[in-house]
C-alpha cells in the first residue's frame, strides 16, 4: 500500500518528496511576517519521523550549518520515514545574533510554553505543536554560549534505552548524562513521549570544521541505527566515553586569566589549568582540577571574574582516549568519507 502524504504547515509533502515549509510566527512591529523555516523529507517507505533543529539559542549557529550540510546529502533519495529539519528555530535571536529573544528570555528555559504568554513561550509552543507533536525522536543541535567553547558531546538521559543506543550510534567523543533543565526542549519533548539528544560543540557564533563533522557524522550515523538510510560498510567508530557526571571550576579571584589546558585534554587532580592575575602580576592564582577527567568546556575570554565558571571537566577514567580520539577527528579533515568529499573544509 502506497506511503500518506505527510501534512505539515499547510502543505502535504508526498511519498518521496520534499518541501520548504514556513511555520508562521508573531510578526515584527514593522508590520513584517516572521516565519520560522523547516524543510520536509518525506521518504517512499514508512520509517520513524525525526526531527533535527538548530537555533534554538539564536547564536548558536554551527547547528544550521550541520543541517544545511545534511540536506544537500545523496543519501536522502533513499530515505526511509520522515525527516524534519529546522535550522533556526529562535528566528529573532538568529537575526539579531543574539542567544535570547527581544525579550531577554531564554527560549531553551520556555518550554513547553504557552499559546497566551511571552515572545518565548509563544514560540515554544508553535515548535511543540507543529513540529515536536508530529516527530518520534528529536536531534537538538546546540554550542556553547558565547566566549566558551564545548568538545563535541552530546548530553542525554542515558537511563532511557533508546536515548542510550541513539547516543551510542552519534559516536560523539563523550556522553554526558544529565537531568534536562526546566524549561528546556529535551525536558518538554521527553513529558510527551519524544526522546531528544543534544548535541554540543564549539562556540557561539562562530564556525569550526571539527566541531561541524561530528555533528553531521552523528546525524546520519543515528539515521543510519534507525534504519532510516543505507548502511555502509566502514570502520567502526570509537565508542563514545560516557560521563555521568561532571563538575564545574571556576575563577577564586577577579584577572586575567592564561589558560594551560586545550578543550579535550586529560587532566590529573590537582594539575594546574590556568592562571589569573591582576593586571600588574602583583597578585597571580592558580586554578587547580578539583577531579580527574576530560576537559569538555572552557572559557576562551582571558578577561574573568571572582566566581566565574572556567572549565567543565567531565569525571572518566577513559580521559587520555577521548582527547586521542578529538585529535584523530580534527586529522581526519583533511581526508573527508566519500559522501562528504563534496564539502570543502572551513578554515
């Protein structure tokens, strides 16, 4: 029996095709429409509905460019199920590079929002009811905020089965497991039956090519474990080192501070990972590792203040593999897989 069309914003995308779609949001006070814009991949045969999105934080933009990639991919002719991909969901924060919306508030603590409240939670709720409500699973492509950088990771409730085979198949360096924060997509997603992973990487408003190659490697790698496209005969990724838990080290004093440790490194309980002083070097302190472990994010701002969060050092015992294996990811450009030789690397 033949595959239904799949209905989305007003359109009915047949079997095998695909469609650009524009979901309707509060317009600008210039009297401009604003939509956010979700492009449909309607495969010949039944399979999961997945949707992937980026943009949720408007200056996280290293998610959009992942999806672009992903779009352009051959292997989406032979697509099995549905996808659905949005590129920007904070429309407003992306336009103004901004990680919030015009009203200050975090869309990723506004969900699952409502139909009468703020900016934030008003579109909260357009995502959840036209693209959450019709998916099986969900990809949620994030960085970190601005002047920080994550290694790739992805970050999931890795008591959920299906969470953990997914976060398995992403072959990201590390897994965290981590309670999702109130207000967030994961969280509102997870109350309605629909796991979603994210994935972290990188900085802010700011591309890097490694960072983009293992989130899109990852996309089609869970793609691939849901039987949605062809699998391929190649080497066994490494498996990811699952973290859970992890803990933060922040700033004992008000400098300048010259970091000692790049993001994926192995560090001991007590190594020094940076330095602060006064702008005179009359007073300096060393900020020392509470815990044994990997880096999986730092600040890359030298400017710092008392109490400020410096590094997120992910507790494992597999610390000196994960930075191996970031190493070999950032080699491996240089020598893209075949489907993606197309894309040239970004410098």
């Amino acid at each position: 029996m033949k595959r239904a069309a799949f209905g989305f914003a007003g359109q009915r995308i047949a079997p095998g095709g695909r469609a650009t779609c524009e979901i309707p949001l509060a317009g600008l006070y210039t009297h401009t429409p604003v939509f956010m814009p979700a492009q449909v991949v309607h495969g010949r045969s039944d399979g999961p509905v997945v949707f992937v999105c980026a943009a949720v934080h408007g200056d996280e933009i290293k998610g959009a460019e992942i999806i672009r990639r992903l779009l352009r991919m051959p292997l989406l002719k032979r697509l099995k199920g549905t996808l659905i991909a949005v590129p920007i969901v904070n429309v407003f924060g992306f336009h103004n590079r901004s990680r919030y919306l015009p009203d200050r508030r975090d869309l990723n603590r506004s969900f699952p929002g409502s139909e009468s409240g703020s900016l934030a939670a008003r579109l909260a709720h357009v995502f959840m009811n036209e693209v959450v409500a019709r998916a099986d699973i969900g990809i949620d492509l994030h960085t970190a905020a601005v002047h920080r950088e994550n290694l790739p990771q992805i970050r999931a409730d890795l008591n959920d089965p299906i969470l953990v085979r997914l976060a398995d198949a992403f072959a990201a360096p590390v897994s965290l497991h981590s309670a999702s924060p109130d207000g967030s997509l994961r969280g509102a997603a997870a109350a309605v039956g629909v796991p979603v992973m994210v994935y972290e990487a990188g900085e802010a408003l700011r591309f890097d090519e490694a960072s983009i190659r293992v989130g899109l490697h990852g996309v089609v790698n869970v793609l691939r474990r849901l039987g949605m496209v062809p699998p391929v005969k190649a080497r066994p990724a490494k498996p990811a080192a699952v973290l859970r838990s992890s803990t933060w080290v922040r700033a004992d004093q008000s400098g300048i501070v010259r970091t000692l440790v790049k993001i994926g490194s192995a560090v001991e309980k007590g190594d020094t990972l940076a330095l602060i002083a006064d702008p005179f070097g009359e007073k300096e302190d060393s900020v020392v590792a509470p815990a044994s472990g990997v880096i999986i994010g730092r600040v890359t701002l030298p400017l710092v203040y008392e109490g400020e969060a410096l590094f997120h050092i992910g507790k494992t015992r597999r610390a000196e593999s994960v930075g191996e294996q970031f190493e070999a990811i950032q080699a491996d450009i240089e020598n893209p897989a075949p489907e993606l030789i197309e894309e040239p690397p970004i410098v």
